[in-house]
C-alpha cells in the first residue's frame, strides 16, 4: 500500500553498509526507545538530528587553548608515562609539545601497546578533542582522534553531535547517517511554496543535508531554516493526522439525539448543589453538538474538582432520554468504582438503568451485564477498557464517555466510536493541558473548559517545610486528628531503593504508626485491587484518619472529609503531579491544608516550582508553568523529556509553527479531503515519513 518511492527509506537500518543485528539494536534502543521488536527503519535514522557540532577548524595551539573548547593541534610525541601496574584509578599519560607549550593526553584503563603504536615517541601527529587546564596545566582526555598527517587531511573539520546511546559509536553512526543520505529519494515538494519562500526554506533532501552535514553552528539552531523546515513537516504530519480522523469520525453523519429533559430536570432536583455556570455552559455545548446531526467529538477540560463527571452524567442522560445508551470509560477499576458510586443515586432519581463493568465482573454477573448491554435494558456502563474488548455488545451505543483520555490514544477512541453506529464522544481530563498540547493531542476535539470551582469549596493553604521539621508536621497532624481531622500521607515510593534517597511508603506507614497507632492506613501500586480498595474503605468510613500513600491516590479518590495533605520530598514530582495530589483535599467545605515536605538545598526548577504551587490554585496556569519550567516534558504521559510525540519540533522554539500548521492541515481537508491532489498525494508521503499511517489507511478504508 506504501508508495514504492519510499521504499528505500522504510529498509530496516541493517540494510546499511557496516550496520549489523548487533548495531541495529543498539540503534533501535536510541531511535525507538525500550526494546524495540524490530529494527528501526532508515527513515527513523534521517530523522535522528544533531543537537550539536564539532568544529575542528579551530587550531589555536596548545597555549592559546580556551578551558573546554574543542580544539585540533599539531603536536610531537614526546615521552609515555604509564599507570603504575595494579592501579586503575591513576590514567596512562602521553606528553606531547608544539612551539607554544606542553600539553598531558590522557587515558583511563588504557592498553599500552595500541598507545605505543598510536603515537610513537618522536613523531608528529594530529589529535583533537576538549582540553581542560588542571592546575594550570592543560591536558586532553581521551581525544577524539589521534591520526597522523595522511590521515588527518581526510578528517571532516565539522562534524554533527548526535544524541548517542550505549553500544553504538559515533563513527558508526556517522558511517550510517551518510548511507542513509545517499539513498534518499528526490521527493515531491508537500509544503505551500509561499510559507516555503517567505521562511528561507529549501527542500525536504537538501534541508536533511544541511543538518546532516552542518558547516556553521546556525545550520543547527532550533529557529534557523534547516531545523524549523522539519519541525513544520513534523507539526503537519500530527495537525493533517488529527483533522483526517475527525473527518472520518464524522464522515459517518450522526443522529440527531434530542431529548425531553425529563432525566436531566430529575439529577438537578436530586443535586445538593447547583451547578456552575461553566458546567451549565459545557453542558449546553454538548447538548447542541448531540442536536445537530453531526458526530460529536469534544474534549472536557476541568480542574480537580471542578465538575466534570456531572457534565458527563447530563450528556449521558441526554442521549438515554432519546431512546439510547451510555458508556462512561475510567483509566483503573479504582476510578471506574468511585464513579459508579457517585452517580448510582443520581441515576435511580432519574430512572437511568445503569451497571459496573471492570476485570472484576466475573461467571454469572459478567454475562447478565452483558446481555443487558445487547438487548437495551441497561442504560449506563460505567467501566474501564473492558467496556470496548471484543464480545461486548450494545443495542444503540450512542455516547461514549471517557475520563482521564491522555491514557487513551486515537487507536482506542476508533475502537470505542465503533460499538456504535456513529457514537457521539466526550472526553474528559482532570489534568488541565497547555493550549499547545491541546492543539498537538486534540487537534480533532473541540474543547469546553471548567475553570470554575464549585459553590462551597474552601481554598487550600498551601505551605512548604523543609524535611528537618518532620517531627513538627507528625505533631501538628497528631492535633488535627485528635479533632476529626483525616490526612493523606504521599511518598514518592513503595519500598527503600539504594539509587533513590527518598522516603517509602511502607517505612513512613511504620514510622507513623508507632508515633500515631492503629489511625494510619496504607495504600500503594503493588497491592492487589482488593486490598486498595478495602484500605480506601476504611479511610472513607473514618476506621484510619491517616493514608500513608504512593501517587496511586492522585487520580478519582474522593474523600470530601480529608481535609490536610502531606507530600513528602514534594522536590521530586512535576507540577501537574503535584497539582492532582493536592486536589484530593479540599473537596468539602472545610478548609484544607497542604504541606510540601521538600530536602535542600532545591535546585532553580525545583524551587519555582514549589513557589508556583504556593501561589496559585489555578490549574490550567500551573499547566502552563509544568510547560515552560520542563522546557517540554510530556505532560500527558510518562516519559519526563521530549515533546509528546514529537521528535523534532519543540514547542518553546516552534510553537508559532503549530498555529499555521492548524490552518494549513484545516484548508488542506477542506478543499482535498482524499488527498488526491498532487500536493495531497505529496503529503501523504509525509504522512507515511512521520508514523500517522493511521490517517492513511482512514482514507483508504473511506
């Protein structure tokens, strides 16, 4: 199906000269990351870039050397003075002169011979690498090459740094980087020539090769031509990708779904609160997408607490009225119950036929749930992914709901949609996400925002203390319970490790038992679910008034009485983590406290980031600050660094770029929705380049 024209970019890298099974691993640890099942592709090897170059051109001699610059000389081998045998620590050193002075090259774990042969006592030779002055003194440390005069006139005077990885040699790399180039394809142009000409830039070949082969340092800057070309094909790629599904989704025209407001009416009588206004707000935007005929795909960003899943229950609610079903998806059976459980009442005062369907349901109630959902006679599912596996039916599923949607990709939204006959989705997160990642993630979703609070709650106090106060806070929480306080407990891991130097779970619940009694629980990851929940339990009923805990709480625990939240060594988490923990407390009308517990000395990012957890509850600021604070961490999953999904365009250098990247995929759909055009057909090859081979094969399924 892949356009021949491709194919000798989608080779396996062991198709290149020198690049065996051995070195194609390595090279699929450090392009694909894990353990790859397959080789990388040399596509995946072109789209590998430089973060920097070496520059060999500058020969100052050994005196005029700047401290850590990368320099070549000329030098005459003077003397050898190896380690003393048996001493590891002490390196082998080579001193060697020009006519401005001595410099030291030195060697750890050094093999005599091959040095004596290298660089023979009395002969002149060329090495390069950094030089650093100690005491002093200057000296090399493993240079980079060593070669005689012959040699050196064929070294490259600039050469690319690449982010390497263990078993892979620069030398190695760059042998296959240049095989890659040479077969490299003369591709048809897919970007607008009038943004090509207004931002300097050349083609996808000759852009590839500058970056490959840089001259000057500014070939490499992330905002110069080369760099920004790439980033663009790369935003294109994800922007195209999101609006060809939305396409799709839609394409399959939906029902109009309009009910009689009976159900709806019913859950706010039963409410004891009112609903906010951007509640009511998301709320009507849902009922006008359900109204209109289209599919629905929206995205529902709320802070913790702010009223997403009453949003949820209404659009269900919606849709039950016209006669159809509802499933509400959670990312863990812990989230799935806590749902279940806040809705039950809310739905038996509306007459809405609902049940739980997670990896728990088993035998006899697995298959009644189940044949419920196929004939009609339940309305609501509320469940984790087991809600879209194979064998589960629906008769009319008309809306899914899913919570927590950065754990769900468009592979499984796909999956979802099609139980249905075009089933209406409403996604929602708790975690508010930079306008930037909205775009990058969501780009096929419109998008209703819950920065209100509900009527009642109480700010939180939120201050830090350093960790030689600890016995302070265990006194202070002590106090608290002795009136009716409960108190979250959150370490940052279950069990001592000798590489980390931070409190676990299980110590601080034995340390705080024997300071406290039989008030402090426990609750981590590597529970069974039924020992999470049955500790859960007996926090919610009041038997513990501590939760000694792991981040397995920062997501759909609900304890409105908890009113004080510890987190310890608070230096090691994100903004976004630290954010969600903190809204577990303050959910009811009491005021609420939260203590960072932190070890100095903090470093500059770790301290601005406790300093925005002071000043502000604000979630979808604090977003923005995890952002600019990371540079660009993932902040919808797990990996700490790199733009999500991303491996080239950083949005603190291009995110000027995503905005016309939005507009240009938008027209491009608009006005060549099967990409059959000569661009189109170009840009399907970019498709292919970048990984959102999921867009294609929608247009070829449609």
């Amino acid at each position: 199906m892949r356009p021949e024209i491709l194919n000798p970019l989608f080779r396996p890298v062991t198709s290149l000269t020198g690049v065996g099974p051995k070195i194609g691993e390595a090279m699929g640890r450090l392009l694909l990351g894990g353990d790859a099942p397959e080789p990388p592709r040399v596509a995946d090897l072109l789209l590998h870039i430089p973060v920097g170059l070496i520059d060999r051109r500058n020969q100052p001699g050994i005196a005029l050397s700047p401290e850590g610059a990368i320099v070549t000389l000329e030098v005459r081998i003077d003397r050898h003075l190896p380690a003393p045998r048996g001493n590891k620590r002490i390196p082998y050193r080579v001193m060697a002169h020009d006519d401005t002075g001595e410099i030291a090259l030195v060697f750890f774990r050094a093999e005599q011979t091959f040095l004596e042969r290298t660089m023979p006592v009395g002969e002149t030779r060329f090495v390069s690498g950094k030089v650093e002055w100690f005491n002093g003194r200057p000296q090399m440390v493993h240079p980079d090459h060593i070669v005689d005069r012959e040699a050196f006139e064929q070294l490259p005077m600039v050469e690319p740094v690449y982010p390497m990885t263990a078993g892979l040699a620069r030398k190695t790399l760059g042998r296959a980087m240049r095989g890659a180039l040479d077969s490299l394809p003369d591709l048809p142009e897919w970007q607008d020539p009038t943004l090509m000409s207004r931002q300097r830039w050349t083609g996808f070949k000759p852009t590839l090769e500058t970056v490959h082969a840089p001259t000057t340092p500014a070939e490499l800057a992330p905002e110069g031509p080369a760099i920004s070309r790439l980033a663009y094909d790369e935003f294109l790629a994800n922007q195209l990708a999101l609006m060809l599904t939305r396409a799709n989704l839609r394409r399959a025209t939906g029902r109009a779904r309009i009910g009689d407001g009976r159900m709806r009416r019913a859950i706010t009588a039963a409410l004891p609160f009112t609903l906010t206004g951007s509640q009511q707000a998301a709320i009507a935007d849902i009922e006008k997408d359900l109204a209109s005929g289209e599919r629905m795909l929206r995205l529902l960003q709320g802070d913790v607490g702010s009223g997403k899943t009453m949003v949820g229950l209404m659009a269900a609610a919606t849709v039950i009225e016209a006669g159809s079903q509802a499933a509400l998806m959670a990312p863990t059976e812990l989230l799935a119950r806590q749902h279940a459980k806040t809705l039950q009442p809310l739905a038996d005062a509306a007459g809405i036929r609902m049940a739980i369907l997670t990896g728990r349901e088993k035998g006899r109630e697995r298959a009644e749930i189940l044949a419920g959902l196929d004939d009609g006679s339940i309305d609501l599912v509320v469940g984790t992914h087991a809600v879209f596996q194979a064998g589960v039916e629906f008769r009319d599923l008309a809306l899914a709901i899913v919570d927590e949607q950065h754990r769900f990709g468009v592979h499984q939204r796909l999956a979802l949609s099609a139980k249905g006959a075009a089933t209406d989705i409403l996604v929602m997160t708790a975690t508010p996400i930079p306008r930037t990642l909205v775009l990058t993630a969501f780009g096929d979703m419109d998008v209703s925002k819950l920065p209100d609070k509900p009527a009642g709650r109480q700010p939180i106090e939120t201050r830090t203390v350093p960790l030689e106060r600890l016995d302070q806070v265990v006194e202070r929480i002590r106090a608290a319970i002795a009136e009716g306080a409960k108190a979250y407990w959150v370490c940052p891991l279950v069990e001592e490790s000798e590489e980390v130097d931070a409190a676990a779970a299980q110590d601080r619940f034995v340390d705080l038992q024997q300071a406290l009694g039989p008030v402090v629980g426990l609750v981590h990851g590597r529970m069974k679910a039924a020992e999470k929940d049955e500790a859960m339990q007996r926090f919610q009923r009041g038997e513990t008034r501590i939760l000694v805990a792991t981040t397995v709480i920062e997501v759909g625990v609900d304890v409105p009485d908890a009113t004080i939240m510890v987190i310890e060594h608070a230096e090691r988490f994100g903004l976004a983590q630290l954010h969600q923990l903190r809204g577990r407390v303050g959910r009811g009308s009491r005021a609420s406290t939260c203590l960072l517990l932190y070890k100095g000395p903090l470093g500059e990012v770790a301290h601005d980031r406790l300093a925005i957890m002071r000043d502000t509850e604000d979630g979808f600021r604090i977003a923005e600050e995890d952002l600019r604070l990371r540079g660009e961490g993932e902040l919808l999953g797990t990996r700490q660094s790199g733009t999500p999904g991303f491996k080239i365009a950083r949005f603190e250098h291009h995110a000027n770029l995503l905005e016309i990247a939005r507009d240009d995929a938008r027209l491009i759909v608009e006005k060549d929705p099967a990409l059959q055009s000569p661009r189109g057909k170009a840009l399907q090859l970019l498709l292919y380049l970048f990984g959102r081979d999921e867009a294609i094969k929608l247009l070829r399924a449609g």
